[in-house]
C-alpha cells in the first residue's frame, strides 16, 4: 500500500506532464508550419530588394492561424523570391502574396496635392505634387488613392485632386503644347480680363495645357478639363525649358532667393510651404531638373566634395547635415541646404533663410557646422550630375 500510492502518483503526472507538452506543440502553428523562420526570410527579402519603402510596395501580413502569407510588392525580383519560399515551406500558404500592378495613370488636377502617409486627411503629410504632374495609382480605397509621383515617391490622395486618364488619353495629352506657370503666385480666371472670375489659384511649377493666345492670355485646360486664362508673361513653353541649357548658378541662385521668407512645411514641395528637401527640389524643378524627393535620396545624388575645408566648397554646392555613423553604420542624413558660398547656405529651417557655418560670420549656425556630414556638386561646368535629369528623361514625363 505504502509502495503503490507513489507510483500510481507519478504515472497519473507524467502523463499530464506528456499531454501537456503535446497540446502546447499542436497548439502553436508557428512550430508546425515554420511561419517564425518564413517570416525572418520576409524580412530579409524586403530589406534586401525593397531597402526604400517610400519609392517600392513590400508589404505582408501573416494569417492569425499562421498557415498564409498575405501581401504584395512591386518589386519584381522580390515577388520572384518570395514565391521560390514555397519549397522550403510547402506547409505556408503563398497564393495571396501578390505583385503589384498600376491600377492606372492620373495627373494633378489641383495647384497643390498633398500626399498622406495613410488614407485620411488627418495622416501625416509625406510629399506634395503639383498641378499637371503624372502619377501611377497602385491602390484604391475608398475615397483615396495610393499612388506614385514623378520621384517615385509613394503615398495617399484624395481622389478629388487628382484626373485618372486611360493610356489613350494620356497619349493623347502627351500631344498637346503645355505651358508652366513660373511667377510665384497667381490665379486662372474665365475670361482674359482682369475682372474675370476665378477659376483656380495657381503657383509656380503648375504646368497646364495651352490652347490659345489672346489678349496677353493663355488660353488653358486642366486636366478635368477646366478651362480658364493666365498672363502669358506669367508663363513659359513646357518644351522651352526642357530645350535651355542647363542653367548656371546666377540663375539657380536668383531661384532659390525667391523663395526667402517661406514657411518650413514638412513634406512641402512648393510655393505654399517646403521642407528642406523640398526646396532643392523645387529649386531645381523650376529649371526644368528632377531631384531625388528628401535629402537622405538627394545625397546620393551628384559628385563628391570634399569638405575638410571651405575653400573646396563652390556656390551652388549642396550641403547635407546629420549624424555620423557608428559601428559601421551609415550616416543618418536629416538636412540640406545650398552653399551660397564662403560657408552662407540658403536652406529651409523654419523658414527658408540664409545662415553660415563659417564661425568668424555673424549668422554663424554652429549646430549646421557641427552636423555637416557631406557635399555634393550637382552640376558641374554645365553637366548635370549622376543622379539629376532632365524632366523629360524621367520615364513618367514621357507625356511632355
């Protein structure tokens, strides 16, 4: 009696002890599918082929029960990869991880569209395009609409700021003479007399079709068809600024001076407001050039200088600004300014203003001096650099 009561109480244990690591197997559909080590493979492929998520789809969710990837990328390569996946785990689902495909063509319809990080007005805003640029949609949902710009930068708009266009009316549109507005600031009206309505508020970089000259009016159409009127002094031929040379600093310089005094909007690109990225950008944009979108693109952009000393530095020559890398980690570029030269940089930082990072200077930055990190030459003797085009070598400008 003394000796069977221990016994029967260590079998009866181990057997709860064995059923209990049995249900905990069975129960956790990560062991049994592999869906741990799938997703760490995920997360490579993305890391690897989809390193800039702000230019390429990669996203993927996996099923609560662990059997299904869920997702999407427009990364060829890497859609390629991820379904290669299904031979080393035949258990997971791969059907609903798909490559991406433009749902369409669209172009902006409003003097500025503002590009959200999410589907909601309320989301942060990442970017701005403006009026008569191209876009691709990738995805809709509801109201919005995810799509790309001209720097391939990814976010969400309100589809009422944008015209969808089939490929044959884009075709068509790529027809047609086109003006950009180049004064800062203005407005189209119904009629060409200064009493006229309004039919919309236009900013520079706006680029409309151009039907008609009258009265020292443009006559111009919108991409939802709009029609209305613009001082045509207040506007050059698209094709005009594509054919001039490649600007000289006097006249990048007196650009970037026109914007003095605007407000630092993050994830502004014109007129009404730009960070600092978006400033060299639009700099640029209104000399008929594409700049990469923010500064952390922009850097890898053009020719290296050296920045040991000043003196190497020329006018015109971008400056970035950040935290050095550590451990052998890259730079962490957060800013960028334009050298105006003997160390003044034009730059937005609450406002765009011009600051020094020379010390003996009386609007010395030493934050600026300190986190200087590299230079780079945008243009050199009348090349543009690796990095910088042309709008019309830009795939998406086809259409001018």
């Amino acid at each position: 009696m003394n000796v069977s009561i221990p016994l029967n109480l260590y079998s009866f244990n181990s057997l709860i002890l064995i059923c209990f690591l049995f249900l905990l197997s069975s129960c956790n559909p990560s062991e049994k599918t592999g869906i741990v080590p799938v997703q760490g493979k995920l997360d490579n492929l993305k890391k690897e082929y989809v390193p800039d998520r702000r230019v390429q789809i990669f996203d993927f969710e996996i099923s609560k029960d662990g059997t299904r990837v869920i997702g999407s990328t427009s990364n060829e390569e890497a859609y390629q990869q991820v379904i290669e996946l299904k031979t080393f785990y035949p258990n997971i689902n791969l059907d609903s991880f798909f490559l991406s495909t433009p749902l369409g063509q669209a172009l902006v319809n409003v003097s500025v569209c503002n590009l959200r990080s999410l589907p909601k007005h309320s989301a942060e805003l990442v970017t701005q395009a403006l009026l008569g640029q191209p876009m691709t949609i990738w995805k809709k949902e509801g109201s919005w609409l995810y799509v790309q710009t001209v720097e391939k930068y990814l976010g969400w708009v309100d589809a009422g700021a944008i015209t969808e266009l089939s490929k044959k009316d884009m075709a068509t549109y790529g027809t047609k003479n086109k003006v950009m507005f180049t004064d800062d600031f203005g407005i189209c009206i119904e009629k060409p007399e200064n009493s006229s309505g309004v039919v919309s508020d236009i900013v520079a970089g706006n680029i409309l079709v151009q039907s008609g000259l009258q009265s020292g009016f443009y006559k111009v159409v919108f991409p939802d068809g709009r029609q209305g009127y613009i001082p045509s002094h207040s506007a050059n031929p698209v094709r005009e600024i594509l054919n001039n040379p490649v600007p000289d600093w006097a006249k990048i310089e007196k650009t970037a001076r026109r914007f003095m005094g605007r407000p630092y909007l993050w994830g502004g690109t014109s007129g009404k407001g730009v960070d600092c990225s978006g400033f060299t950008k639009m700099v640029y944009y209104l000399h008929g050039l594409l700049l990469p979108r923010d500064a952390s693109q922009q850097v890898h952009s053009g020719k290296e200088v050296a920045i040991d000393h000043l003196e190497n530095l020329q006018p015109g020559d971008f400056l970035f600004f950040g935290e050095k890398g550590k451990n052998g980690k890259n730079d962490r570029v957060t800013h960028v300014a334009i050298h105006l030269g003997d160390g003044k940089i034009i730059h937005s930082s609450e406002k765009v203003r011009i600051e020094s990072i020379n010390p003996g200077d009386e609007d010395y930055n030493p934050y600026r001096k300190k986190t200087l990190l590299s230079a780079k030459r945008m243009i050199s003797n009348g090349i543009i650099n690796n990095g910088v085009l042309k709008l019309d070598e830009n795939e998406m400008y086809d259409v001018f």
